[in-house]
C-alpha cells in the first residue's frame, strides 16, 4: 500500500502486515458453519503474513491478490490497496433509508444483550467499520471470508464500540458462503455483505436466502452492481462498452447486474419482507484516484468480453483518463442496497 498506515473512515488503521498477535479483542472462529478461523500453510505461525501476497495481474485490471496456496486455477482476490480506496466512495453511498427498519427489527430481538452480526466476504471489514458505529448496543461480530489475508486486515481494523458506546468483538472464520445453511447462522442477529451478490450464481443465492431465512435474521447487502453507469461528458461508445461490460459479470453463471432482482426474489419467495435502496457511487474530481482504477478496470473487462472492441476502447481510455486528469469526468456507478427481514423463529416481533 502507499502509506505504512491509513485512518479508516469510522475507527481503527489498517496496517501494511497485519497478523492475528497484533489484533486485542479478536478470537478465531469456532470449528462449526463456514470454517474454523485462519488457516495457515505449511511451516507458518499464527503470527505471520502469509507469505507471497500481494498485488498481481494484468494490465487494466483492478488491483488483486492471489495467495502462494491458492491453486493455479483460483480466481484472484481483491487486494486491500483496492478495498481501501473505494472504502470512502462506498460508506457515501450505502443506503443510510434502510438502517431504521433494521434498527427497530434489531430492538425487538427478544432476550439478548447484545447483537451477533455474521458479515460475509468481509474483505477488509469495511461493513463493520461503517455499521457498527451506527447500531446501539453490544456487537459481535463474525467477519467471514476465504482469504486469510484479508481477514487479518479485518480484524486488526475493526471497530471497538457501538453507536452508544457499547462494546464491539470480532472473530473470524474462513470459509465458502456457497456452503451457508441454518446452522451457521444459529443465533444470528444480522448478515451482512457488500459488494457480493453480483458475484455469486443463481443457486448460491438461493442457499443464501434459504438460511437466512431458516435462521430468522435479517440480511443488510450493500453496494450489488445494477448494470448501469453514466459518464460526463458522455461518448459514444458508453453504452457498448458497459453492455460488454455486463455480459462479463455475467460469465460462468455470476448473476452480475441481475444479482439484486434474483436476490429480492429469492428473499420474498421464503417469506421476507424485502426492500430496495439506490446506493450510486457518484465520483468527480475528489475520487479521481478510485475513477481510474474503476475505469481502467471497466474499460478491461469490456475489451475481454469483446476483444474487437480493443482498438476503440484503447483510444476511448487515453481520452477519458485525460478528462479525469483534467478534472472535466465525471462517472455515476449505480449500485442497489438490499434489506431483507426474514419471518423471525423463537417469538421475536
């Protein structure tokens, strides 16, 4: 990263080398659900950095990490210089309409102290980071993700209270959500995730919606791409290139712009009550940074889906990243905030 050391928005640093002795307050996660905390390879203490991450990939694409144990054919992870630089875009954006409802279904949780919230595909913990300062009461949370890594970062830069000042744990979990059911979530207050459904098929969601809904808590999924972008001044070649664009998180059977509405479906048809928030970035000359990386990316991925559209998006990317340059681009990225709250099992109101 380019600074040993960056302020998050709401609480905590997020270290260059994070490592689990640095974390207070943190445990592993138990041997049930999604995994049994972070794992380690061969030779390596607790303690250590996992060796051999860090950024990779090709040019045009978005920042990403890929571990010394993931296997050759393994996508390749987000990086926390990524996650890091749209952390501020995201928490503007995040639908702040849906938090009331969640906040008087979390106050109507019979019997409890406190509040167990499981966010899933936590990346670097940015949820916990923008939520946990705005819920009252006791939090634990249970950051779950597939990368070790990540979850390092997560755990040292998670917050430590509440709206109200209450206190906030963390643990953490590594782990597949393909593989979520009931159990997992046993006593769940709240899931969370951002930035996940669009990359999750038809039938993991399914299964996601399944054991929310048979474990009778609501789910607060943030920041779901809608398929739509605007960019000012416009050009000609927008809309091609963001239906390429589209038809690329749509590969393998990802439900990339059409996540939110397979979401809401599956939600509603186990008995949630579900509800839809606009949550766009809007980025100008203040975002220049996350615009580039956003752009080069999009622009990428459009010209793989499509390769004949590489000459013209080659062109087309030197004078959009001159506007930028120049202050005069502006990019809208609309994403949709979901908030499902299942029938609650136990008496809960």
């Amino acid at each position: 990263m380019t600074n040993p050391a960056t302020t998050t928005q709401q609480s905590g640093t997020i270290p260059v080398q994070p490592g689990p002795r640095e974390v207070t307050g943190v445990t592993d996660g138990m041997k049930s659900g999604l995994g049994s905390g972070i794992e380690f390879g061969p030779g390596q203490a607790p303690g250590d950095v996992i060796p051999g991450a860090g950024p990779s990939g090709k040019p045009g694409s978005r920042p990403t990490v890929k571990l010394r144990e993931a296997g050759p054919d393994d996508p390749p992870r987000y990086a926390p210089e990524w996650l890091e630089l749209r952390e501020p875009a995201d928490a503007a954006a995040r639908a702040h309409d849906l938090l009331d409802p969640l906040r008087m279904r979390l106050a109507n949780l019979p019997g409890r102290s406190g509040i167990v919230i499981h966010d899933l595909g936590c990346g670097t913990g940015s949820m916990g980071r923008w939520l946990a300062p705005r819920l009252d009461g006791a939090q634990h949370w249970i950051l779950h993700d597939r990368d070790p890594y990540l979850l390092h970062f997560a755990a040292v830069a998670s917050p430590r209270s509440a709206a109200d000042g209450s206190r906030v744990s963390v643990e953490t979990r590594r782990g597949d959500i393909a593989r979520l059911t009931p159990d997992a979530l046993h006593g769940a207050s709240l899931v969370t995730a951002s930035a996940l459904l669009d990359v999750l098929t038809r039938e993991e969601i399914d299964t996601f919606a399944a054991a929310c809904a048979g474990a009778g808590c609501p789910a607060l999924l943030t920041l779901s791409v809608a398929g739509r972008v605007e960019l000012t001044p416009s050009h000609p070649l927008d809309a091609e290139l963001a239906e390429a664009f589209n038809d690329h998180q749509r590969r393998d059977g990802l439900l990339g712009p059409d996540a939110v509405t397979a979401a809401a479906e599956a939600f509603s048809e186990h008995g949630a009550t579900v509800r839809l928030h606009p949550s766009p970035w809007r980025l100008g000359p203040e975002q220049a940074a996350l615009t580039e990386q956003w752009l080069r990316g999009w622009v990428g991925a459009a010209v793989e889906e499509r390769p004949e559209l590489r000459a013209e998006a080659d062109v087309y990317l030197t004078k959009r990243l001159a506007a930028l340059a120049a202050g005069e681009l502006r990019v809208t990225v609309h994403h949709v905030d979901l908030l499902a709250l299942s029938r609650p099992v136990g008496g809960a109101s």
